[in-house]
C-alpha cells in the first residue's frame, strides 16, 4: 500500500510523529519535496530527533528511507544529522536520489540577501537557502546529485553557475566563492555520499511491484504550496499528495491513501495573511502548552483558532480519504473555544480561499463556539474515554471537512493516541 501524508496547514501539523508512528508498519518512508527548512520532532520514550534533512524513519531500522528527486539537499546538514543518529547507535538505511538538487552555500546567501532587501515586504522564509535553489532548478542552474559522481563534468556545471552566482552576489555586496575550494568540497561530498546516491525512482516503482508498504512524508504544509497556498507568503515547492508521483518518479495510480494532518488549532511561521490569528492571552496559552516555537528557526509561531475553510481547501485539493486530528490536549482549558467554519469577503458569504493576499487580508472569519473540556486527555486511549465536549470537537471537524478522523494525538509521544478509524 502507498501512503502520502501531508500537512493541512501551514506547516508543523506534527507529520514527523504520525510518519513515524505509521513508520511502524511501512518497509520504505520517502521525503519526496523541501529541504531543511523542514523541522520534524520526533519523541521516542526519553530520545527526542528534531530532522530537517532526513526522513522521520531513520530512526527505525527496519526502514528504507528515500530522499527523492523533489528535494533540495543541504548536505552539510544531511551530514550533521547521519552524525547524530550514528553517535545514538542506531543503524539505518538511507537512499538519496541522483536527481535531487544540491542547497550551495551561495543559496542560503541569497535567500538572506533577498529577505534583507525586501525588509518590510520579505516573506520570513527560514532562509536556509530553499526558494534559490529551487529558482536555480527552475532555471536550469542547478547542481544535482548524481553530478559529484562525474568531477569533470561536476567541473564544468560549477565553473558556468558560479559565473551567474558570483555576479548576483556581487550586486548585493556579499563574498564571492572560490571555484576550486567549492569544487574540492563538492568531490569530498560525493565521496562519502557515494554509498547512498541511486536512481531512487527506479527503486521506489520496483518497490511498488513487489507491494511493499511505502509512505511519503509530507514537509511543509499545504497553504505553503507554490501554486495553491497563501502566494507569495509561501516555499518555493509544493507539499500537495498532487506532487508526489511527480516529485518520487511514480505514477499517479500508484497511491492508494493520502491523509492529512492537521492541528486542534492553527498555526504559521513567516508573513503572510491568517484570518483566525490571535494576539490574546489565549494565543499565549496555546504557544505555551503546544511548545509553538520554530523546529528550525526557533521563531515563536503565530497562533490562531482552527480555521476550518482552510483544512477544507487542502482537503479538496488532495482528495484526502482522512485526517489525523493532532495537539487535541493543548486545547484542554481553552475557554470561548471557536472554530473557523465560512469566510465573509466585503459582507458576503464565500466558499473558497481568495487567491490574492489582498481579498485574503478583507476576509472575516465566520465563527462557531464550542463548550471546553477540562479533563486532562494525555492519559485517554479509546476514542469513548474523551470527553463528550471533545467528541463533539471532533466530530463537528469530521462533518465539515466529511472525511473520518483516522486518529487522535494526545501527546508529543508515539503511544499519545488515539486509533479512531484503523489505517491498515
Ligand atoms: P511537523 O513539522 O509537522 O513534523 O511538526 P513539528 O515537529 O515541527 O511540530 C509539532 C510539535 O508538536 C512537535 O514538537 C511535536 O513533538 C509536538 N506534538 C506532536 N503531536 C502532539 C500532540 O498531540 N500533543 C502535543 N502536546 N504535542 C505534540
Ligand atoms: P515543516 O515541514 C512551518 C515557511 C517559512 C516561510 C515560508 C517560506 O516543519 O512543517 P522557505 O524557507 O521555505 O522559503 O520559507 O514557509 N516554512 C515553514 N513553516 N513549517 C515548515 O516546515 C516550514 N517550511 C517553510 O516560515 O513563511
Ligand atoms: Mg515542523
């Protein structure tokens, strides 16, 4: 069975905990899109993994793990991650597509080179140097992979982008690269990636025929999207299940199940328009509680009430078969608890998500209250021992969004949940 898992909103949904707890029962788990701009945390017992390079399975293994051709690598970090999960003991099994792109250090440059210029106007990207390197791609400037196994023609790719690179790092005053200590790094980066550069593509549809259980982890969330998100206050690729065949070299029918992850609550990293946002002591409680601090950036993350036309968008877009309803015990408490169910654009009702940040900016949240709990859930592990205010939570998500909760995470721990409907 093939799986895609993908965040609903704007990132950080917990997909790194649901990767790795549905990791239990899968033989391949495959980052299929972004880099390390991603930050998946990962608690197993007394053992926390915060990865941003590799896949959440790499801390099982029994799981092959695929970094496909959609991703754009920042091997430095790549490295210092394989260190830590090396210095834990843990053996693992690692494959990284010959297609992927190369994150230069000249990428990160620019991204901070571009934001400072933008000022007021700057995205807040994570600046780890994601939307250049994509630009690159799209231009046909990149370096991949599979080209620190070739050094002369590895040669010849860096000599005519570093030209390009240099220049524009010229114009914003930053340093330039020297050819050839970039080039000796490259060849050292191949070297020891050597072991785990292959044709992933060819790998992941051989896996297909042979029915073996893969999943696709999502990074990002949906309204990061390039195409279908909050434009231009998103990441240069797209986290959509859509993009999976493209970006793993699969076919399309290939996937069998797409499930959404989605938080209790909504939250953002960056600029952009958030309709539900809350600058009140509520938002304080919930940054609080559910930890809302950047994996990566450590920014604290805007916080806002769950914001249902948006869940439905992605849900829409994907044609998810389910969600997994994550962060339920940050809302324990939470008085005048709203849920975002219709949009208001100029004082009439609307049934989509503007496309423009400027009718985004105009909309009114429609919304509906819930009664709180106050029980503490952390302990609860069948559905029916929830409160019945968190059921109704629950439920009222289900029949708005009309696909069934799969599951209900009560806890930052792989055994904090709850199996509502089962996967397998
Ligand atoms: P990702 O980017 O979607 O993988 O999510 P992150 O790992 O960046 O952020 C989710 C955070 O919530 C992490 O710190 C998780 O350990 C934590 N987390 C995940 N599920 C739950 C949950 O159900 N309850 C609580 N309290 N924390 C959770
Ligand atoms: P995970 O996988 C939350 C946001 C940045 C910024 C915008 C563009 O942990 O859910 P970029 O560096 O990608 O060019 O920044 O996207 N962003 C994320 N926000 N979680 C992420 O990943 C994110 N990856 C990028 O904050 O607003
Ligand atoms: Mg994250």
């Amino acid at each position: 069975m093939i799986y895609v898992i993908e965040g609903t909103q704007w990132g950080d949904e917990g997909k790194g905990k649901i990767t790795d707890y549905l990791g239990q029962k899968m033989d391949i788990i495959v980052r299929h899109q972004g880099g390390n701009n991603a930050g998946h945390t990962i608690v197993i017992g007394e053992d926390k993994f915060a990865l941003s390079a590799l896949p959440s399975g790499i801390v099982n293994p029994n799981i092959t793990n695929v970094i496909a051709s959609g991703v754009v690598l920042n091997i430095s970090q790549l490295i210092r991650e394989l260190t830590m999960v090396k210095e834990k003991g843990l053996p693992f099994k690692l494959l990284i597509s010959n297609r992927a792109h190369i994150i230069m250090p000249y990428h990160v440059d620019l991204d901070g080179a571009y934001e400072g210029l933008l000022s007021k106007h700057k995205i807040g990207t994570t600046k780890k140097g994601i939307g250049p390197c994509y630009q690159d791609k799209a231009a046909r400037r990149g370096i991949r992979v599979g080209d620190l196994l070739e050094p002369s023609y590895l040669k010849e790719r860096l000599a005519s982008c570093l030209l390009i690179k240099n220049m524009e790092l010229k114009l914003f005053g930053k340093e330039i690269y020297d050819f050839n200590s970039l080039y000796k790094k490259l060849i050292q980066y191949g070297e020891l990636l050597k072991p785990y550069i292959t044709d992933t593509s060819k790998f992941l549809n051989k896996a297909i025929k042979e029915n073996k259980n893969i999943l696709f982890e999502g990074a990002q969330g949906s309204m990061l999207c390039l195409n279908y998100g909050t434009y231009p206050y998103v990441t240069s690729s797209s986290p959509l299940a859509n993009s999976v065949p493209l970006n793993a070299g699969i076919p399309p029918k290939s996937i069998d199940k797409v499930i959404g992850i989605m938080k209790a609550y909504t939250t953002r990293v960056g600029e952009g328009p958030f309709v539900t946002e809350l600058h009140d002591k509520t938002a304080n409680l919930i940054r609080t509680r559910g930890h809302e601090y950047g994996t990566v950036t450590r920014r604290p993350r805007r916080v806002g009430y769950l914001d249902l036309m948006v869940v439905k968008h992605t849900v829409e877009l994907s044609g998810m078969d389910s969600v997994a309803i994550m962060l339920l015990d940050v809302l324990t408490g939470v008085k005048d608890l709203n849920v975002c169910v219709g949009y208001k654009l100029d004082g009439q009702e609307i049934d989509y998500i503007p496309s423009t940040i400027k009718e985004l900016e105009r909309v009114v949240p429609i919304y509906r209250s819930f009664p709180s709990w106050h029980e503490d859930i952390t302990k609860v592990r069948n559905y029916d021992d929830l409160p019945k205010e968190a059921k109704e939570y629950i439920e009222f998500i289900e029949s708005f969004l009309g696909v069934p909760a799969c599951l209900i995470s009560v806890g930052p721990e792989r055994n904090d949940t709850i199996i509502k409907h089962d996967l397998f």
